[in-house]
C-alpha cells in the first residue's frame, strides 16, 4: 500500500457507506468488514488498523488504544467504540477463541474453498502475524459497491462528519492523531465544514431580549444619518 496524503481525499455518501459494507460483508475475506467497519468508526489510519492487537481493545470500557502510528501525537490515543466497531470487533473476536492479547486482531490468513458445497474457507491462519494487506479483497468490494475511493478516503469520511455534526475542532484532533503542526493545516483545510455548526453557536449570542424590530426601528431614527449606514 503507498503512503496515503492528509491533503486529498472525499468523503463517501451514506448510501455508498451502505453499499461498501454490504459488499465487504459479502468478502471471502472474513477481516475485510471489520476492517472498514473499525476505518468508518474510528477514523484510524491503514497502517494502525493493520497492526492492531487485542491487548489494544478493551471491550469491557468500550475502547481501544491506538499502538505505532505516523505521529507521535496519534500514537497509544484512545478511541472510543461506538456501536459498529464493538460489534464488528466482538464478531471477529469469536471467530478466535483461542486468541491472546498479543495476537494481531487481523492475522495473515489465506482462502479457499472446499467441502462438498465448495464455500469459501480461511486457512493457513496466523495469529502472530498480522494481515499484509487487503487489497484483492478490498478492490472487489468497491467494485461490487459500485463505490469509487480509497482505504485512506474512509478516515476523512469520519473527520467530514463528525465536523458536520459539531464536534469541537480540538475533540476531532485527538480523535485523527493530529501533530500540532498537521492540526494547523487540517483547520483551514476542513474549517468550511464546520461553518453550519458555527453558526448554530453564534446564535446563542443574540441576546434574550434580542428583536429584530429594534434594530429596523433604530435604523429608522432620524439621529442616524445616511452615509452612516452600510451600503
């Protein structure tokens, strides 16, 4: 996988979130859901995704902690689990019963199929190391999903929306791994997208007795001469 850019990207649609999921769920890959479900949930890098390991998730607090990651801000942060990602979690969880915490939570495996209804089976499976990458299975599912993006386009899709819904600018870098110096650049980068939340939050200013008739009749007032109002 080539090293993905900060400063390019998209954010997917709802419905092509819809239909990406369905596609991985369809994967003979059985870590590819997961593995986008955690991308979508969590905004993790490629990389931090690929290398994590169960020590990292802790299912009784609802969280995971990021391991090596591209900053040193972004490395050990916690993430919190929303729904998705603890159920899509505890489902690859119970498909390694025998697992131990430093056992990579996507582990190289290979497929096949076999059996008298030749269906699809991993094999091969290797706890201790981790996937090398998904990029057969993942490329056939954006195919299937009719969804044109990248691994890395899932991370911003987080980013876009939780600044869509409000959440402080600062929260969203804690969350993403930010250095400070990438934090700079990310807030003029995304600073457009928080403008409806913003103005939601300048109209806590107006004041409690605020009405707009005041302003007109003010406007009005023959104290208020014409060249000082704006054009």
């Amino acid at each position: 996988m080539l090293r993905t850019r900060d400063d390019v990207g998209r954010a997917i649609s709802e419905d092509e979130e819809k239909r990406l999921l369905e596609a991985c769920a369809a994967s003979r890959s059985r870590c590819l859901y997961p593995a986008v479900a955690v991308a979508l949930s969590t905004c993790m890098r490629y990389s931090e995704i690929r290398l994590l390991q169960w020590k990292q998730v802790d299912f009784g607090g609802r969280i995971l902690k990021v391991g090596e990651s591209k900053t040193e801000s972004g490395e050990g942060r916690p993430i919190p689990l929303n729904e998705m990602a603890f159920h899509a979690l505890g489902m690859l969880a119970s498909q390694f019963p025998d697992r131990r915490p430093d056992h990579y939570v996507f582990p190289a495996e290979k497929y096949g199929a076999g059996g008298d209804e030749f269906k699809v089976c991993a094999h091969s499976t290797d706890l201790t190391k981790p996937v090398g990458d998904w990029k057969e299975a993942w490329e056939a599912a954006k195919k299937r999903a009719k969804v044109l993006c990248r691994f890395h386009d899932l991370r911003h899709t987080g980013c876009t929306r939780m600044l869509e819904a409000g959440v402080p600018f600062s929260v969203v870098a804690t969350i993403m791994g930010w250095s400070p110096s990438t934090t700079v650049r990310m807030a003029k980068r995304y600073g457009h997208i928080g403008q409806a939340a913003q103005r939601e939050a300048v109209k806590a200013l107006n004041g409690a007795g605020f009405q707009a008739a005041w302003a007109q009749n003010w406007a009005q007032s023959p104290t208020i001469s014409e060249g000082s109002l704006p054009n």
